[in-house]
C-alpha cells in the first residue's frame, strides 16, 4: 500500500520535473534532423538530402506532449533488471495513443550516463493508453538521462527527456574531451569521422568512412540498420541538446556514410555513430568541439 503511494508521488514528480524542462522537437527523418531541448528546428523539412521523401512535419506547440517515465519497481538498482515505463500525454493529461512509425519502431529510446561515457539505444514496446515500457538495466550507480523519440500520428517528431537516479556504487566520472583524432577502432572496425565544418549553426555533413581494422580496406557491405544506412545520436556535454540525425542516403551500403546535422550553438558534443555489419551492431564515439 505505502509502495503503491510513493510510486503515484514518483510519477507525480516525473510529471513536475518534466514540464520544467520542455519538449523537444525534431523534424522527421528526411536526412536532415535537427533536435534540441529549448528550440525548435527551423530547418527545411524538405531540403530533400532523405530518398524517402517528406514526412508530415505539422507543427505543434513545443509544449504539447509530456512523457513520464517511471520504475515499475520505485527504485532502480544498478546492475539489476528495471522495468521502464514511459507514458505519453497531451498538455490536457489525454494519453496519446497513436504514434507514426520511424525508422522501423514506434519510439527509440536513448539512454545516457551523465557524463555520456555509457549510451544505449532501444526501443520500448507499446503497450496501450499511451504507454511504452522495457526493461533494462544501467551499468552504475548515478544520474542517467533518458530520451524518447517518437512521431504521434500526424505530428511532429517529438523528443522527451529527464534524469533518472540509479542506485549503486558510483564510478568516476569521465571528462568529456574532443578527440584529438577523429579515428576509432571498435569491434573489428577503423573507423574516421569527417566533419565538413565545426562551426554552430552551419550546415554540416557528417562523413563516417568504414574500414576493417586489420586488413585496412573498405567496409562496402553494411546492413541496413532500422531501415537505414546507420543512426547517428548527438549531445551537448550537459546532455541539454539532443540532435537526432539521419543519413543523406539511407540505402549505402558504405565504406561512407553521410549524415546531415547543424549544432545549435558552440561547444562540446558527443557523437554516437551506429552501423550493422555482418548481423551485428557496432556503435562508435567521438567527441568534437563545435566554435
Ligand atoms: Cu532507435
């Protein structure tokens, strides 16, 4: 009974925390997707860099949707199974019940440690009343910040996010550096990052070139992954923006593989670039300084 009270105040809380920090929004999936927590994206949703087309990109007010998250369990321990649940409502507390699919799933969820060392990318099951759920689990104790990606049906694609408190032993925090060279060798795979600017606001492709890391030549047969060549995720280093992006051709196959994106503003951002070969998904980091 007492168990049952603390979680309606949690996901009360939740609720609280969550129209205090605003809704995301982002615009569909056209190659070129821009998302951050504060503004909304005021690219062309049609500069046509997708092969897909345009997606409907109607507007909604920015503070529209809410997502509360919640742990089917109150609390949530490090290393151990959590059942997630994230419930989706409009600004009138309606739960919303219809949601577009997007690169293969009705929501993405990316989840992050705060100092963006640990990330993972899943994708919660729709239940019904609005509401997704997963279960997962979190490698530390600490604060971790959850982000869900979804489009309701006839709106925009929208991203909700919060903190979430992990119980458990803390690791050190890592600092969040650029890269020194944008290079990275990870599952078997070299592979270079090139940035056509780093300036804010510019318009910036994101050219990933794939190598194998041993025999040094072109990766030219990766799987399409949700639908795509590969995902890209981008952070600010305080986790405040969220940039979604999406490849310029979604069916290459590599050793490139180009994402459009624009950074909001000057800084420092993680960028987790996600690719499929041979049946499995590997994810690459880089951090860069954008002026
Ligand atoms: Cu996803």
């Amino acid at each position: 009974m007492k168990r049952k009270m603390m979680l309606i105040l949690t996901g009360i809380l939740v609720l609280g925390l969550l129209s205090a920090c605003g809704t995301t929004k982002e615009n569909d999936h056209s190659g070129h997707n821009v998302t951050n927590q504060n503004h909304e994206n005021s690219a062309s949703p049609s500069a046509g860099h997708g092969e897909h087309g345009d997606h409907d990109t109607k507007e909604q007010p920015a503070d529209s949707l809410k997502a509360s998250f919640s742990f089917v369990s109150g609390t949530v321990i490090a290393n151990g199974k959590s059942d997630l649940d994230i419930q989706i409502s409009d600004s009138d507390g309606n739960t919303v019940n219809e949601f577009e699919l997007n690169h293969e799933k009705l929501m993405h969820l990316i989840v992050v440690s705060k100092d963006l060392s640990y990330f993972n990318h899943i994708h919660p099951e729709y239940d019904s009343n609005g509401k997704f759920a997963i279960e997962t689990s979190f490698p530390n104790g600490g604060e971790y910040k959850v982000f869900s990606d979804f489009i309701p049906k006839g709106g925009a694609s929208t991203t909700l996010s919060e903190w979430v408190k992990v119980e458990g032993e803390e690791k050190a925090q890592e600092l969040i550096e650029a890269d020194a060279k944008l290079v990275k060798v990870v599952d078997g795979k070299e592979v270079e990052l090139t940035l056509s600017s780093t300036k804010a606001n510019d318009e910036i492709t994101l050219t990933f070139n794939i190598l194998d890391a041993q025999t040094k030549k072109e990766i030219s047969d990766l799987e399409q992954y949700l639908g795509a060549v590969g995902h890209v995720v981008i952070l600010s280093d305080d986790a405040e923006q969220y940039l979604h992006v999406h490849p310029m051709h979604e069916k290459a196959t590599g050793p490139k593989a180009e994402f459009m994106t624009s950074f909001p503003k000057s800084g420092t951002y993680k960028i987790w670039g996600q690719f499929q070969h041979q049946g499995e998904v590997f994810t690459v980091p880089f951090v860069v300084d954008i002026k």
